[in-house]
C-alpha cells in the first residue's frame, strides 16, 4: 500500500475539478439536443421514437418541448426527424442549479 500512497503523491491527478476544468469533447460525441423550430412540421415521429418518452410534440399549437433532466441523449429522435430539423451539439448541457424545460414555439402550418 506504501507505494501507490508515493505513486500518488508524484504523479498527475486522475480527477478534474469541473466546471472549472473542462474537458474537450470527444468527436462524435452526442450533446444538447436543440430543434430548428422553423423547419419542424410537428410530426411527432421524434416524441413517438424517444426511448425516454421525454419530448413532447403538440401540432394544434405547434408546440415542441423536451425535458433534458429526462433525455438519455441517444440520438435516436436526431435519426428519424424527416425534415432533419432536430441535431445534437458536440457540447454537453451546462450544469443548471434549476430544473428547466426546452420549449419552443412554431408557426402552425395551414393545410389545403
């Protein structure tokens, strides 16, 4: 045990003190989910292929909403969105001290 106490006290810190030390994302790494709100049809497909159920999608009001508290970040809505209006960041959501909930608002689209 006396050796790894040494080999602990001479070599470099295996813990970063985050926030304040952040490190680089790795490439392809799935972050924030964020919606082009102006290219979404509101076809719910994204809300219904959400393994964590946690996006919302209301076409009367052209509302769309997600809880990332609720995301597992899997991709999986980025996938299926026919109009590609759905990505992910490479950066991961900043540490909040408040529950918060994306919502976005549309433009309903008249059909006919």
């Amino acid at each position: 045990m006396t050796p790894n106490i040494i080999r602990n006290f001479v070599t470099k810190r295996a813990t970063r003190r985050y926030p304040h030390e952040v490190r680089a994302p790795f490439e392809g790494a799935r972050g924030e989910l964020y919606n082009e709100i102006e290219k979404c049809t509101f076809c719910r497909i994204c809300a219904v292929k959400c393994p964590s159920q946690c996006i919302t999608v209301d076409k009367k009001t052209a509302t769309w909403e997600c809880n990332p508290f609720a995301c597992v970040y899997c991709g999986i809505c980025v996938d299926v969105c026919r109009e590609k209006c759905l990505h992910q960041k490479c950066q991961y959501r900043p540490p909040v001290c408040e529950r918060e909930i994306i919502f976005m608002k549309g433009k309903t689209k008249k059909t006919g």
